[in-house]
C-alpha cells in the first residue's frame, strides 16, 4: 500500500470501551503511516466521544443508527476503510458506502466484501497486538503498544468540582471503584467484597471511594450501598457521560475494577489500576500503559481454578473464580500501589 492512493481514511472502532483503548496504539501507527491522509474514526455513540482525547484524529463520525450508517460513510468520501471489527456487517455498509479499499481480517465470511483481506493470527494475542498485527500485515510499521489519551484540562477540573459538590476534599486520596462490566455479570466481582474493600480502603487509608459506570451497573453500586449502610461511597454510576467519566478517573489515586472499560481507560491515562479477572485473561486484555516500562502500575488479581477462562457472560457452577478472591487480598494490592506512588 502507498501513501500517495490513500488521501481519506475512515477507520471503524472496536464497538466495547475497552477494546477501543487497546486499539489506539494501532490507530496511532495508522495515523504515522499515513501522515499526510485526512484521518477520520467511525464509532459508536458509546464510545465515540472517547477521540475527542485522542491526538492525531482529523474528525469523529458517530453513528447515528444503523439505518444511517452507509449514507453517512458515503457522505465522508473516503478512499480507504480500515475496519477493526470482525462482523459481517461492518464490512457490508462500507461495501455499501462505496469505499475503493476495504481492508480488513479475513472473518464472519466477509472475505468477498474486502479488497484486502488479512488472515486472522493462528493463536490468540493480546487485544492490542491483534490490532497491531492487522495494520503490520496491511504493510504499516507499528511501534509501541501504547494508548494515548490527553483529556482537556477543563475536563478534569469540572469533574473535580462534581466530586467536592458530592462530599470529596481534596486532602484525602480518591479510589475509584468500578463495580460493573458489559460482558455479562460473571465479569462482576460480588458487591459484598466490593463492599468490604471499601471499608478497609476508608478505615486503613483514610481514603474516599466513588462508584463510577454507566447506567446499566446501578444494580450493582445499590447493593453495594445497602452492604455498607454507614460511611457509603460517591455514587456517580449512570451520572457521568463518558468525557465526564474520564475527567473523574482522572482525579482518582487509583482505580479498582473488573474487566472492563473502566479499567483499560484508566491504565491509559497514568491511573494505577488494581484489575480483577474471573471468566476472562488478564493474558490477552491486561490493561495497556500510557508509557512503556509502567507495569508495575497495574496489578491483575485472578484465581487459579480448573475452569478459567471460560469467557461465559453468566457462570453455570458457582463462580468460583471471582468469590475466591478475598477483600484483603485486593486491598493489600491497593495499598501498595499508592505506597509506591507516594514515593515516586
């Protein structure tokens, strides 16, 4: 592929947010190679506004339906579509949409509708070299796997002001605590251990904790609410949109969560995470690092039983992977993340 035949790319994002995160290194590669082409990333809504904190994006195109999606890429002019989604379906509305090229893996029996169609890795790879290994194999070098996200400053200021207006000051370290997760609930570490982990990280910290997701995890933050009773967490859970969302990891000392997007946004902006897998790898969706060499700033807390990963979005048995997990466990974790922290 040659610079010169490539003037206006739409690349069309993962559709979950985390998998948005671990796509950016490539997008970013992208963005390198074709430094001179008009760069526009095509999204859902849910997780569109994220490019906004992206450098490097010429332009967001948020879908608006699925009926409309093929009138709006047609509407781009676009000569090239890169599309990380494996589905059918986002191969036939850029068919649709006119694009020339359409490059992509070769899945979900889309090969006829791309005119690049890269065989998928034999093994499974880590999220973000998947990505990587689509635009290396389309003839783009890649660098290193790194997600950058620069949220504006007025961002993190107004969440700042959200949480001191819901009780937080600013003497006392913030933990952000992400309870839920999109794939299905047997990603959720149980409420009562999020409850307790609360208490200690309060009791042994000193610190505040805030609840954060979207609309669909509130059943989880009430039961982590009715768990505690006294001395309960800020509740932003289905009150945050996404930017908003950001700006509120942001100002947090660190972040506990599930597998979930919560998790993979918060590694790429600098936030020490505590991540807990059950039915998923931390092999293949480890949260990436804004800076290589920043491991040690995420830590993966997972329990060796016969049946992980099952990659089930509800558990048959008795979920045991995420209820052998203690409190304490995560909460030393925790601790010693923001011990290292403080003497940075």
């Amino acid at each position: 592929m040659t610079n010169q035949s490539v003037s206006r790319i739409v690349v069309l994002a993962p559709n979950w947010l985390g998998d948005v995160v671990m796509a950016l290194p490539a997008i970013r590669d992208i963005r390198r190679h074709f430094a001179s082409a008009h760069l526009t990333i095509a999204a859902r809504p849910s997780v569109a506004k994220l490019f906004r904190a992206v450098p490097g994006i010429d332009d967001v195109l948020t879908f608006k339906g699925k009926k409309d999606e093929t009138a709006q890429l047609k509407a781009g002019r676009f000569d090239t579509a890169i599309l990380f989604p494996n589905s059918f379906r986002s191969a036939w509305i850029v068919r649709r949409a006119g694009i020339p090229q359409r490059w992509g893996y070769r899945a979900d029996f889309r090969g006829p509708l791309l005119t690049t169609a890269v065989r998928r890795p034999k093994q499974r790879v880590h999220f973000g070299e998947y990505y990587q290994e689509l635009v290396r194999t389309l003839g783009i070098e890649t660098g290193a796997l790194t997600p950058t996200i620069e949220l504006p400053r007025s961002i993190i200021e107004s969440a700042r002001t959200l949480l001191e207006q819901n009780g937080w000051t600013r003497d006392r370290p913030l933990i952000g605590i992400a309870p839920g997760a999109a794939f299905g609930h047997a990603k959720r570490w149980p409420a009562k251990r999020f409850a307790a982990l609360i208490s200690l990280a309060q009791q042994e910290l000193g610190a505040a904790c805030v609840l954060l997701g979207r609309d669909a995890d509130r059943d989880a933050s009430q039961a982590i609410e009715e768990a505690l009773k006294d001395n309960r967490p800020i509740n932003l859970v289905g009150h945050t949109e996404l930017m908003s969302f950001m700006g509120v990891i942001a100002n947090c000392s660190a972040l506990v969560s599930n597998d979930s997007g919560a998790l993979h946004v918060a590694a790429a902006m600098g936030i020490p995470v505590v991540a807990i897998y059950g039915p998923t790898s931390e092999q293949f969706s480890r949260p990436l690092t804004s800076k290589e060499g920043a491991g040690d700033r995420v830590v993966t807390i997972s329990e060796d039983v016969f049946c992980r990963p099952c990659w089930l979005r509800d558990c048959p048995i008795d979920h045991r992977c995420m209820k052998r997990i203690p409190p304490e466990r995560v909460y030393a974790s925790l601790s010693q993340l923001l011990q290292q922290e403080t003497h940075a």
